[in-house]
C-alpha cells in the first residue's frame, strides 16, 4: 500500500470517528454526509489505483442502499466495478477493495463488464433492484449512466413479469420475519412494513405501472432508519434486530423516554409503510389485470383498443404517465 493510499485512509477513518461520534449530528444530514465522505474516499482510492495500474475504461458505482445515499454506521458498502476493457482487472480492483477490507469496513461487490451487469440483473431480480439504486462514484461517467439506462429500461419493459415476482418475495419475507409493528425485537429491514418493504415501493415507482401513496411515506422510512442509525452506534454492529436489552438504550440515543417510547414510533412507521405496501400492490394487481384483459389482436388495421375516431386509448397509470397500445408514455 502506497503513502498516498495510507494517508487517505488513515484521513477518511479519522473523519469517519469524528461524524458518528458528534452528538449533534444525526439523521438524514449524517448518512447524507458520511456518503458523501464515503464517495470521496473511494473515489481517491480508485483514481490511486487507475494510475497505478494504467486501467482506463472503468466505473467506479454506489448500488443499493449505499447508491440511495443510506448509509448506517454498519452498513456495508455495496460496490460495482465496471470495466468495458477485456483486459483483467484483478489487480486494479484488489487495490481498491483491500483498504477497504484493511478499515474492518463490510463490503460487497463485484467486478462486470456491461453486457455482463445487465445478464446479471435479467438473471437476479435482487441483482436488478440493487442497480436500480446504482449511482456513479468514480470514473468513467458515461458506464455508469449507460448501464442505469439499460437497467431501468429492462425493468419498466419487463415490470409485468418482474413485479409479481418482486410482490413474491414480499410475501415471502412477511412470512419469515413477521408483521414488524407486532414483534417485541422487529427486524427492522427485513420484517413486513420494514425498510426492504419501503425499497420496493421505490422499485414499483421506478416500473411506471403504479405509484405508492405518498403522504407520511417519507417520514416512516426516515424514522426506521434513523432508529438502525442508532442501533448500529449502541451495538456496534451491523444489525438490523431491535432487541428487547438494547432498546431503552437506542432510545435514549434518539432522544425518546424509554423503549416504549421507542416501539411506538417504530410501530407507526411500519404501520405506514404497510399500509402503503397494501394499496401499491392492489393498484399494481389491477393495473396488470387490465392489461391482461385488454384485447390484443388487430381489427381492420388498427388495434382493437384504438376507437373509431383513429385516436388510441389512453390509460392512466400513475401520475403523469398513461398506457397507449402496450407502451407506458408520459
């Protein structure tokens, strides 16, 4: 490892300290910052590594929680290397990952070429979701704006296969985890009306098929993750359980009387976050079960559904966008 390298290191996790470690600042504004610190690291350590080696044609990008700029003291970094090069990268990307690994940082990535990210993202729907989030650090601009292109085409054109299966996975979880604003210990990302229920309400957004409703959504979100901010600083570790002996202490740390304080606002928020979940996915259902019913076949030249006027059908399906002959336009 370089000086450089180690002096931009030893710099970000000095910073790092002094940002979770400042009582007055919490909140949107410090995961806000503690990204932005975050993306200025790695970006350095990228261009470190880009000279080092003499790679050109890569991107350095944010997908996931980490690309939404959500950042909890724990969380992990996730990361994609893009290369357009068939050239190897291995030594390029070892630069950049071992510092990170050398910090105790939890990290997960990969390294892809484009044709290869989006193979990956039409093969794993949690490989799409997460690089619906993607957002450029380092590099290349163009890559990155190319692939989130490509990605977010792929999932609007592909939403009527990809969100049933999407609204599956929902379920499935809901299962497993149990109705959060019922638990004594919620999993906060992973339990019904959780921050994973919150993301796939961005993802619904994101197809153009159905929006979620909107009003306390924000705040709801913002509260789970401001109480995972505090949970990460009073364990000291990644997790997302809210457990019985640590909650009085993480309420004390947001500034609440007691634990009880504590479960009724997280319980209001999953409340939130499950009712939202409730009418997006009824609205996605009908939304697709009218498609389903509209006839397809073509009468005289001109779609069954094109009235006799010359003039096709419109219909609405969110705010500001309607359906016209299969196509969602704006």
């Amino acid at each position: 490892m370089t000086d450089s390298v180690e002096a931009q290191d030893d710099s970000y996790a000095a910073a790092r300290l002094r940002l979770l470690t400042q009582e007055a600042r919490s909140g949107p504004p410090r995961r806000a910052e503690l990204a932005a610190l975050t993306d200025r690291w790695l970006a350095g350590l990228a261009a470190d590594a880009a000279r080092a080696t003499g790679a050109t044609g890569w991107a350095l990008i944010a997908v996931g929680g980490y690309g939404r700029g959500e950042l909890s003291p724990r969380s992990d970094l996730d990361l994609v290397l893009l290369h357009d090069s068939e050239r190897s990268v291995g030594e390029f990307a070892d630069r950049l990952w071992y510092p990170v690994w050398d910090l105790g940082l939890a990290l997960d990535h990969s390294v892809r070429t484009p044709d290869e990210a989006g193979k990956a993202a039409a093969d794993d729907l949690k490989v799409q979701l997460g690089l619906l989030d993607a957002r450029h650090l380092a590099g290349d601009p163009a890559l990155s704006s190319a692939l989130r292109a490509t990605v977010l085409a792929d999932w609007r054109n592909q939403a009527p296969r990809r969100l049933p299966a999407l609204r599956e996975l929902c379920q499935e979880r809901a299962e497993r985890q149990g109705e959060l604003s019922y638990l004594l210990e919620p999993d906060l990302k992973e339990a019904r009306g959780g921050l994973r229920d919150a993301t796939a309400l961005r993802a619904v957004a994101a197809s153009w098929l159905a929006d979620a409703p909107r009003e306390g959504l924000e705040e709801a979100r913002t509260r789970l993750l401001d109480t995972r901010d505090a949970l990460h600083l009073v364990t000291g570790r990644a997790t997302e359980r809210l457990a019985l002996q640590e909650q009085d202490q993480v309420a004390a740390a947001l500034g609440l009387l007691d634990a009880d304080a504590l479960l009724r606002q997280v319980y209001e928020a999953a409340r939130r976050i499950s009712y939202a979940s409730d009418v997006t996915w009824r609205e996605v259902a009908r939304v697709l079960q009218a498609r389903e019913s509209r006839p397809r076949r073509r009468l005289l030249g001109r779609s069954r559904s094109t009235p006799a006027g010359g003039v096709p059908e419109r219909v609405p399906l969110a705010e500001g966008v309607v359906e016209q002959e299969g196509e969602a336009v704006l």
